[in-house]
C-alpha cells in the first residue's frame, strides 16, 4: 500500500513536471505575441502605419520564428528529459557503518570514488536528446543526530549503488552499509515555528585547479602506525558529536562526474575537462605565458620556490585523476527557540584543515542571510524562502548556485584526491564518543563447513 502510494505521487509530480515544461514552452510565443498586439495598439493610437513594417516581420518569420523558437523550447526540453531520465535511475540512501579498525590511508577512498565515477556516455544522439542521458549526481553526507555522528551516501539506485557497496566492502573490511528504508532527512519538515537553520554553499577559494591541502599533503600516504597518524576530518567530527539532542548538523558533498561537453553529449557548447586551464596555470607559474619565454630552462628565468614547485606538482598530480564537479552544502538546524549561533563558527572553521597558503581551501561562499538584512530583507520574506528552498534542495540532493549573479558560489572541480581527503571512512585516531563503529567485524563462513543433514 505504501509503495502503490509512492508511485501514485512520483506520478503526480512527473505530471507537474510535465506541465511546467509545456507551460514554458509555449509561456515565451505567447508573451511575445502579446507585446506585438500591445504594440499594434499603440502604434494605432499614435496613427502610426505599421502594416509594411509587419509585412516584412511576417515574410521572414520563416528564418527568425524557428530559431527562437528552438532555443526557447530546447532548453525545456532537456530539462525534462533529463529529470525523466534521473527519475528513472532511482535514488538511494545508504548508512555506511563504520569498521571497528582501519588500516588504510585515504587512497581507498580515492579508489573507490574513482570506480564509481560514471560519465554516463551517450552512445548516440537519441540517448542524449531524447532519453536525456546525462552525469548523474552523487551525495555524501556527514550527519550530527543530535550528536550521533553518521556516515551516508545518496547515489542513482541502478549502477551506482550495487557498485559503491561492493568498492566500500572491497576497501575496507568490516564495514557496513545499509540501505535506509526512510530518509534521515524527512524527519526536519518546513515549519519556522517548529524548526529554525542556516544553510551554507562551501566551495575552493581560489582557481579550482589550484589543488587543496590534501591527505598527501599531511603524509598520510606513507601509512603511519594509527597513534601517529594526522585525521584532518578529526575536528569536524569532534564537533559534530558535540551537537545538542535537538541540534542536527548536516554537512553534504554533492558531486557530478567532470567529463567533456559535446554536441554528442547533448551540450550545444562544446567544453572541454580542466587539463587545458591547468596548463594554463602552470605557464603562468613558471612564466612562460610572459613573453617569448619557452619550456627550456635559461640563466634569465626566475627560479622557482619550492612553494611553487610544489603547487606545480600537485597540479599535475590532480589533472591525472578522475575528477567530480563539487557542491559543499553545510546546514544547522534546531528546534524554534534553541538556536545556538556558538556551533556555526567551529563548523566552519573545522573545513580550514584543507587550507594552504599560496594555494587553496574551502571557504564559505553563500549562506541563507544577508549582510545588512535591514537593507536588503526589512520583512524577513527572502531569507524564509532562502531556507525553504535550500531545505528542499537538501532533501532532493540537489545543488545549484544561489547567486545567480556572480556565480561566487558555483560548482568547482575536484580530483578524487581532494574529494577522498574531506571525505573517506576514518581510522581509530578519531575517538570521538559519539562516532559508533560495527560491534564485531564481519566474518565470511569458512569454505569447507559439512551440509546437508546430520543422521
């Protein structure tokens, strides 16, 4: 019964979709239909003679009518499309238990992002425009219930999900994951009067080329015993056990495979992957973008600091690897009238262990608030729609620049280096209370046990 009433509103909302497309389609004619009436009667009270004006509008409606009709209607229909073809994906939520011991550097991680890093590729112009096949976005989740310190991952159900499970079980012995039957998130439903949050948008600072401080950067490579061992998510975990029980923290990584955009793809533009921008980079590093300056080395080239060559390195290093489209939403959310501001900065503050000078970090790059909210929100209506819609964006793990402006805020590539250092299943170094661990490792029954029946 539940699960008949689950389809009846997934249709439902396809429906809606549907017509919110069509809608769109035809809003944009119609408007401009309706501004050539208006100015018809205008210029017909004016005793204005525009009948030849429209004789040549009409007579070569032929050539502008079908062009802007194409990218009105283009637009809409890949986006619906392309929701289609989500949907049909499915979507699952899965609680990752961590092992009682691990032994691994963050590299697992990194494998395990890399196994999973599916571009979807079209294998022809129908699955690109007609079934809308496109990269599909991924969600990891740092979540605080109320102090209990959780693991999740929200993938596309069909290849991604029976492959994340079998890479985690691969890499890490021990561990658990489980599929959740109902969504942590549905829990915090929209009611100011009931729930009061803030919601960040985190991102690289600087040139998302330039490589963030990462676990071979704190020499965890190298495998130290675990009482040696630097944890640079151990701040951030530390303090998400430190929530209150009516306090949920939730810190989401959304990422979308960074892959080619070509006409192929179902893109009008072609774009290509940040190998070109990082050559760029590293010219302007070493100066040969300055001049007829070439790749030899000369008495009269600036000698490179180690800073510099190490930055360099890591470029490389990164550009090499698989590599995901990155969206960091941070959110705190309290019962009304428990709202402690003391959690925000340490939250904050715990993203710093990936920062290094002359280079990048994470940063925050928009929040649900304004800086003179007495100037630009008097009534408060704009931050409660703010919230509203980042809440939901939350639950649909959905992620798109909220400063349509500037972009300030905009999606920035990361190597799955960098995506294993913020988030990877972390060692006993990390001894926080409330970050629960399996019981007992998981143990395969031995090859040679007896079946069948005992006489």
């Amino acid at each position: 019964m539940k699960n008949n009433r689950s389809l009846f509103w997934c249709t439902i909302q396809r429906m809606g979709d549907l017509f919110k497309t069509i809608f769109g389609a035809f809003a944009g004619p119609l408007i401009m239909l309706a501004g050539l009436g208006m100015m018809y009667y205008v210029f017909s009270l004016l005793q204005v003679n525009i009948e030849p004006i429209l004789a040549i509008v009409i007579a070569t409606s032929p050539i502008w009518l079908p062009t802007i009709l194409f990218y009105i209607l283009f637009e809409q229909w890949q986006e619906f499309t392309q929701d289609n073809f989500t949907f049909n994906q499915g979507r699952t939520t899965l609680r990752i238990k961590l092992p009682q011991e691990v032994f691994k550097s963050p590299e697992a991680m990194e494998s395990v992002f890399a196994q999973i890093h599916n571009p979807y590729s079209c294998d022809n112009l129908m699955q690109a425009y007609l079934d809308g096949k496109h990269p599909q976005l991924y969600s990891f989740e740092l979540v605080s219930y109320g102090g209990d310190v959780r693991f999740y991952a929200n993938v596309p159900t069909k290849k991604i999900k029976n492959a994340l499970e079998a890479q985690l079980y691969a890499q890490y012995p021990g561990i658990e994951v489980v599929e959740e039957k109902v969504d942590y998130a549905a829990e915090v439903k929209w009611d100011p009067e009931e729930w009061e949050m803030i919601s960040f948008h985190m991102g690289k600072k600087e040139d998302e080329v330039l490589p963030i401080k990462t676990y071979i950067d704190y020499g965890m490579e190298k495998l130290p015993k675990e009482e040696f061992k630097f944890e640079p998510m151990a701040p951030m975990i530390e303090h998400l056990g430190k929530a209150k029980p009516h306090e949920r923290v939730w810190i989401q990584f959304l990422c979308k495979p960074h892959v080619k955009k070509t006409f192929k793809a179902g893109s009008l533009t072609a774009a290509g992957t940040w190998e070109k921008k990082a050559a760029a980079k590293i010219n302007e590093l070493m100066g040969r973008d300055k001049g007829k300056l070439g790749p030899e080395e000369t008495e009269s080239r600036p000698v490179l600091t180690m800073n510099e060559r190490d930055t360099i390195g890591a470029i490389e290093r990164n550009v090499g690897k698989y590599a995901f489209e990155v969206g960091i939403r941070a959110m705190y959310i309290s019962k009304a009238g428990q709202f402690d501001a003391e959690m925000i900065g340490p939250l904050l503050k715990s993203f710093t262990q990936y920062d290094i000078m002359g280079r990048n970090g994470i940063g925050v790059r928009w929040r649900t608030d304004f800086d003179y909210n007495w100037l630009s929100d008097r009534s408060g209506r704009r931050k409660l729609k703010m919230k509203k819609d980042e809440l939901e964006a939350y639950k649909l793990r959905k992620y798109s620049e909220a400063d349509k402006k500037t972009k300030v805020d905009a999606t920035k590539v990361m190597s799955v280096e960098e995506l294993a250092t913020v988030y990877h299943i972390p060692g006993t170094a990390v001894v926080t209370p409330n970050l629960t661990r399996v019981e007992s490792n998981r143990k395969e029954a031995p090859a040679n046990l007896p079946t069948g029946n005992l006489q």
